[in-house]
C-alpha cells in the first residue's frame, strides 16, 4: 500500500528503511517518555517482532523517513486474533505536520482489511502529544496502570488506549 497524503508519502517499511526507522526509534526512546525500552532493537528482533502487513513510513518529498507505525500480534490465543498492538514514532523535526496521523491511518485501514477488530497500545501519561494524536485518530482511553514499571529507576504509569473498528463486527 502506498498513498500520498499533501507532501508525505505513506508506504511499506521494509529492511530498506531499517537504519532511519532504528534511528527514529532510538531518538523516541532517548526522549525519556515513548517507552520502557532504553535502546532500540535490532533491526532482526524488531523485523522478527513485528506483522509485516501492519508496518508503514512516510516520507518526505526528498524521500526522507519522517516516521513509522507497526503492530505486533497480543496473543497466540484464537480468541485474540483480531487484536494488535502498535507503536508510533515520528522524527523530533518532522512533528505536527500530520506525520502522526498519517501513520495511524495506515495502520487503521490495513489493519481492518485484515479483520483486525482493535488495534491497542500503552501510552505514558506525560506524553500528552501522543495521547491527543490517538483521541483524534478515535482511540479511548480504557485506564491507567498505576506504577506498572520502572523506567530508569522511577515507576511509571501507563495509559492504556484502545480503539475498536466500528466496520468490523
């Protein structure tokens, strides 16, 4: 799937695109308030964890790599099959410019041609930038765990976000 949305181009990632996706990655985790993770992955574990169908970038007229969305499956189990989670990432630069949302269409119309029912995630509450980006999108917030971690010797809550297709029933 490749679409073109004013200046940015949605298309697949692929091991192309590992380097600047990492970088994206590893720019996120360094801001302190993207995830648990205190590095980026291989470009193998990250490949390997992620569904191939549910990974998109976009970039810029220059064809540089603003951002990434990618899911992972929840559970082996049956029952869970239409249920991913996903991350989303976009370049420090190349921030409210549309990146985001971009992405999370992508991601929201591969997903439901796949019959995935709810695409899910946990969201640190300080970053309140991605928690906007997902309520517009049409995410809810279904709670918050309390001090489910600790990040960098601090425990951290995390907002839980989910949002159910309304075209798939």
């Amino acid at each position: 799937m490749t679409a073109t949305t004013g200046s940015l181009r949605i298309t697949e990632l692929t091991a192309e695109h590992a380097q600047d996706v990492l970088a994206i990655y590893q720019l996120g985790i360094d801001e302190g308030n993207a995830t648990f993770e205190t590095t980026a992955p291989t470009w193998e574990a990250f490949d390997a964890a992620k569904l191939a169908d549910h990974r998109h970038i976009a970039l810029d007229t220059d064809g540089q790599v603003l951002g990434w969305v990618a899911a992972t499956k929840v559970s082996d189990r049956c029952a869970y099959a239409g249920v991913v989670e996903h991350s989303v990432y976009v370049r420090p630069g190349a921030r409210r410019r549309g990146v985001g949302a971009a992405l999370l269409d992508a991601l929201i119309a591969s997903s439901e041609a796949a019959g995935i029912w709810t695409i899910q995630s946990g969201i640190f509450p300080e970053n309140t930038a991605s928690l906007r980006l997902h309520q517009r999108a049409g995410f809810r917030v279904i709670g918050t765990r309390e001090r489910i971690g600790r990040h960098h010797g601090v425990w951290r809550d995390v907002v839980l976000i989910e949002r159910r297709s309304p075209n798939i029933t």
